[in-house]
C-alpha cells in the first residue's frame, strides 16, 4: 500500500541541530488549530521559570473560559484547579477552555496574553505567525507556517526541557475519568515522545510529532491531513525515516526556510474537503451581532463573503484586537455579508479608515443598525451547529468527535 500523501505543508528535521532532513511548502502559511496551544504552553512555561506562576498554584475558571467550545474540561466558571493539572489538561487533551484558564492567571486578561504570544513570536523569528487567540480555535487572523511551528515545537524542548513529559503523557486522570491524549502516536509507535495535534475543519488535521532513537530525537509537522489517521500515518512515516537515515553531514536549517509574508497570502481552506457535509463558509449568528462593528460588503454567496473576510481581516490583524467576526446572512435572504462586531467606535472607525486608504469597501456599523439587523434575524434564525473543537472532527452519525 502506498504511503498517504500529506494536503498540506511539512516538514522534519533534527531537534538538536535544526537540520532539515525533509520538507515540502514549510514556509507556506496555514490555521494552526491546536498547535497554537504549542506558545500557550511556552509563554506558561516562561512564567514559571520567571516565579509568575506556580505548578501547584489554584487558578480559578473565568466566565469566558468556561463558554468556550468543546474540546473542553467543562468546570464551571467560578472553579479552581493547579497550573500543573490545567497544562496536562491543556496539552495532553487540548482543551480550549484550559488555555483560557492559563492565559488569564498568567498575563491578567486572555488579550494582554496573546500580546505576549505575539511578542514571543516574534522575537523567535516566527515571521509567518500572528496569534489572536490562545486555544486555536478558527479566527481569519490565526496563522503560522509549518516552518515557525516547528521551530516553536524545538525551542520548547531545548528550553524547557523539565516540561517535556506534558507532550509525552499518555491521559489525564480527572477522578475516575482518563483523557486520553489526542496524538495516538504516543500509544502506536513505540518511540514517539510527542508533541501536540490540532483540527478545525478550515485547517484540517495537523500535528507536530517527535520520535527518539539512539539519543538522536526528530520532529516532524503536518498540517492539513484529510483525517486524523492519515496525520498520524503521515508522522510515523516520517519519523521512522529521518530516524533511519545516518545523521546528516550537512543540511540547510530550520531557519533557511523561507515564509510567505505574513498576511500576503491568505491560506488555504479545507472545510468541504475534511467536514464532508459542511458548507464552505460557517454563517454567524446574526441575532448575536452588537455593539460597534463594519460591514465589508455584502455579496451574493457564503464563499464570496468568508473569502473577503479571511483576506481583509489577515490584513488588518495589528489594528484588530478583539471583537468578533463572521459571515451574516442578510435577514431579508438578499445575500451575505462579511462582519465585524463587538467592537468600540473607535476601533471601528479606524478599520473602515484604513480599509478605505486601500480602496476597499467598508462601513461602520453603530450599535443601533445591529440591533435592528439582530431583531429581524431573531424572528426567522434556525438553530446553528455548535463550532467544532480545535482537535476533534464534527459530530455526525458516521463520524464521532475523536
């Protein structure tokens, strides 16, 4: 049986000398789903090393950490677990509402952490990642390159090594529940110690795995597999001929791998190809819209909409911090339209001033205007999925949430 063929970019190479063994479109950018959890887990890390943080340090679940989606650990807002459970929980199930619990205790406010993320980004030289959110779960802004997580994956490890047994442990035991850990790699393949799997529908199914032999130790990262068994297929593949192969006398490293400009081009979307079933384009609530916002036009299809949206909002990813987005489906059933919300006048101003300044459309939404467009949706608005965690696949009668 041939091997299966990777969707998307990768990339493997020598943990400790960077060398790059093997890599196709490393550079090219990408949803990084779950791997995002990847800087979560090193901004905490620093703040331990730093005395911020504690491993038996009680951190209390927030509001906004207990709404996030699935996948998640599920405590109420107003509970308390250690820093060292929430990052086992966080890396080894990748729950997104652990990132949140994390973020919050280590930077104050989920925002400033996520700065701090950026700030980290760039200071590793990851010049195709832009974070605006913690836990991966899909934001047009969200992006990096198989490249720069990889790069991230072995930093980690060099730095922090007393760590490493979070990407390596095999479940969480929670009372009399085991989470097991989302890379079945570490179960299947008998020298694999890790790292960290991601999905979306809009990424696909990535991973970043490592594999040991002999001292020598070798990470490998896909992303946008068409299912998490062939991400997996995929990493072993790899894994188990870079650690075949004689150490390599020379070449080219990680770092001589060239990124796309970060926000030139927009990255592919893989949600018709991995969530059979799913339209191309997710349609926002439109009775959820409030406070300030833009529009970015309106349009005759989903696709063309969630197209503009995902380019502009790439572009504008410094300017934009906060609120949220998506495609609104006019209450009146004349189109679609690409959305901005739950932000403040000025912000909102300032976007459409700098959209305008590249000859693109945009109009500032007031408060009022999505209040009517929120009372119009409300009378007529069907129940809408709930959003797919950022490791699992979509609920369906043939395929469960894994």
């Amino acid at each position: 049986m041939a091997p299966p063929v990777a969707a998307g970019p990768s990339l493997v190479f020598d943990a400790q000398t960077g060398d790059v063994i093997s890599q196709d479109r490393a550079g090219e950018p990408w949803y990084p789903a779950s791997l995002t959890k990847l800087m979560t887990a090193y901004v905490v890390f620093q703040k331990i090393k730093a005395g911020v943080l504690k491993l038996d340090q009680s951190i209390t679940v927030s509001e906004l950490a207990a709404r996030q989606p699935p996948s998640k650990l599920g405590m109420k807002a107003g509970s308390a677990l250690t820093v060292d459970l929430a990052l086992q929980v966080l890396l080894v199930y990748s729950a997104n509402d652990m990132a949140y619990v994390l973020a919050e205790a280590a930077a104050g406010t989920a925002q400033r952490f996520v700065q701090e993320m950026n700030l980290n980004a760039s200071r590793l030289g990851m010049t195709a990642t832009y974070f605006a959110n913690p836990n991966g779960l899909f934001d047009p802004r969200q992006v990096t390159s198989a490249r720069d997580i990889g790069f991230l994956a072995a930093t980690i490890l060099r730095e922090f090594p007393e760590h490493a047994h979070y990407f390596q442990q095999p479940y969480v035991a929670i009372g009399k529940r085991r989470l097991f850990n989302r890379n079945i790699l570490i179960r299947q393949m008998k020298n694999a110690d890790g790292m960290k799997t991601g999905f979306v529908c809009n990424s696909g199914f990535n991973v970043v795995a490592s594999a040991s032999d002999g001292g020598r130790k070798v990470i490998a990262v896909i992303l946008g597999a068409p299912a998490s068994r062939v991400r997996s297929a995929l990493a072993q593949t790899m894994l188990t001929s870079a650690l075949s192969q004689p150490v390599p006398e020379a070449h080219a490293p990680i770092g001589s791998i060239v990124n796309s400009a970060l926000g030139k081009l927009v990255p592919a979307d893989l949600t018709t190809t991995v969530c059979k079933g799913k339209g191309p384009a997710a349609i926002a609530r439109a009775s959820t819209l409030s406070g300030w916002g833009i529009s970015l036009g309106r349009y005759d299809t989903a696709l063309l909409a969630d197209m503009a949206l995902r380019g502009r909002l790439l572009g504008a990813r410094e300017m934009l911090q906060g609120g949220a987005s998506g495609v609104i489906k006019d209450p009146s059933g004349q189109g679609f339209s690409a959305m901005v919300w739950e932000l403040d006048q000025n912000s909102s101003l300032g976007l459409c001033t700098f959209f305008r300044q590249q000859n693109a459309y945009c109009d500032v939404m007031t408060p009022e205007s999505f209040a009517s467009i929120a009372t119009l949706a409300a009378q007529s608005e069907k129940a809408l999925p709930v959003p797919q965690g950022a490791d699992s696949a979509p609920r369906s009668k043939k395929r469960q949430r894994r």
